[in-house]
C-alpha cells in the first residue's frame, strides 16, 4: 500500500479502537483521567527519541508511571483523583517540554507527538492497534457484565462481594494501551478528542449500552477516515483534521438528540432509565437483575 493507503487504515484502527475504549472512559467518567494520560506520556516519547527508542514504547512505560503517580496522590487525605489527574497533566506535559528545550538536536520532530503524523505511520503501528482493539473486544466480550456492574452501581458491585480493583485496573489498562496507540495518529494534545468525542457522540443518540459500544467505534473509525480525507483536501494536518471531525460529529449527535427531545423522543437511553429505575426502586438486587445476574 501507498502512504495514504496506509494513513487510511491507521485510522480507521485506530478510531475504532479509541471509539470503544472511549465508551468505557465517557460511562465511568474518566474523561480527565484520559486527558492527564494524553498529555502526561509526552515526556516518554522525547525521553524514548532522545534514547534512540520506540516512542511507543517509551511512552507506554511513563503511562505506567503516571498511572502510579496518580494513584499515590489520589489516596492522599483531603485529595483526589481530578486533584491527582490536573497535578499529572500540567507537570508531565511541563516536563516534556522542558526536555525538548534541552535536546534541541532530536532525530524526529516533536511536533508529531503533540498533533501526530499517521501519513507517516507504518504496518507496525497498525499491527499494534488491530492487537489492542482485540484486546479491548475481548474484555467487553468476557467482563462486560462485571463493567456495567460496576460502572453503574459500584455500591452494589461492592456489596455483591467482587473486588473492584480488577474491574479497574482492566480500564486503566486498556485507556493507557489506547492512548500509546492514538499518539501516532492524533498526537498527546489531540487524542482525548478521537477518545471521548465519539463514544460521547453514541451516548446522546444510542438507547442501550450494546448500541453505545458499536455505534462509538464505528463513529470512530468514521471520523478518523474523514479527518485523513479533509486533510489532504484541505492540505492541512491530518491530525487537527481528525480531532475537529469527531468534534464536529459530537456536535451533531448533540443537534439530533435536541431535534428528538422535541419531537417527544425518550430524552435517556432504554438501558439507563431501567438502570437508575431498578437502583432507586429495588437496589443492589434491581440492578443485579437489569444487567442479567443470578440472584
């Protein structure tokens, strides 16, 4: 394949990946804690380029760090963890701004990590993201009953008797596996936007969960593609290009969900008014019962 044939098909993963994972980071509310690991794996990748490295590599060991960092923070008295994301965020993307003016002399430019550069990406970055996207399905497939659990009534998931940090540490995980994939496509800045954007967009338009987890990947996908086409049109950054595409389609789910309020369509999703219904009336055994578990 061609360069832009290969630009294509990195994004169309790659969207579909941050689509999906992007439907467990809006329902579990992790936006921000996406968006400190976004900017805060900035240093990883000029730290690995100024080693000589993979920068998907190098910025996959400072995400781990970071998740740790926060973690550590977030346990603290009196803190928490958008205190811990916002402290991440500021002092990581600082710090990779620092080593960049120290190493003025870098083999490649920073610039791709901050807004990407997928006409530039090869069958190596593809093969990680089709690798990651599998995992992030199979996770569904096999643990979707426990994410919904837990995502919707954590009180309850508690009382049943599961632990919650596996649960947790299975979307930490796939978010930090995501956002090392995304960086080659939409850069450290620009990812949150292809994560959050369209799994946002699927929640204002979908009536179940099921839908949300297809329609977010596909709306991903989508996006990618157009925002790689609308560069070379326009002979902008595909980068940008892609990001304001999946902006633009959350602004209009945002419209048609507006145009169906009015219209007397169901203002919610199916799933989440029988969920808050169920938790309200009948607690943890209401909610128990709505995602399909035994008594």
């Amino acid at each position: 394949m061609d360069y832009f044939s290969t630009a294509l098909l990195a994004a169309a993963v790659i969207g579909a990946l941050c689509g999906l994972v992007g439907s467990l980071v809006v329902l579990r509310r992790r936006t921000f804690f996406a968006q400190a690991l976004t900017h805060a794996t900035f240093p990883g990748a000029v730290g690995a380029a100024m080693l000589g490295l993979s920068i998907p590599l190098g910025a996959f060991v400072a995400s781990i760090a970071i998740v740790g960092i926060m973690t550590l923070i977030g346990r603290v008295r009196r803190q928490g963890s958008q205190v811990a994301s916002g402290i991440v965020l500021t002092a990581g993307f600082a710090l990779g701004v620092l080593l960049q003016a120290l190493n003025p002399s870098l083999p490649v430019h920073v610039d791709s990590f901050l807004v990407g550069s997928i006409l530039t990406t090869t069958g190596s970055d593809i093969g990680l993201a089709a690798g990651v996207l599998g995992l992030a399905v199979l996770a569904v497939v096999f643990f979707g009953k426990e994410l919904l659990f837990s995502t919707f009534d954590p009180n309850g998931y508690r009382a049943a008797g599961y632990r919650e940090w596996p649960v947790e540490l299975l979307t930490l995980g796939l978010i930090t596996a995501t956002v090392v994939t995304a960086m080659p496509a939409v850069g450290a800045i620009l990812a949150i936007a292809l994560i959050a954007a369209p799994a946002a967009a699927a929640r204002l338009l979908a009536r179940t969960v099921g839908q949300i987890l297809i329609a977010a990947p596909v709306l991903g996908a989508t996006a990618g593609i157009s925002g790689v086409l609308l560069s070379r049109a326009l002979d902008v950054a595909a980068g940008p290009a892609i990001a304001l595409t999946a902006a633009a389609f959350f602004l209009l789910a945002l419209a048609v969900r507006q145009l169906r309020s009015r219209a007397g369509s169901p203002r919610t999703s199916g799933f989440l008014t029988r969920a808050q219904t169920a938790r309200s009336a009948t607690g943890r055994a209401g909610t128990r019962a709505s995602l399909g578990w035994k008594s």
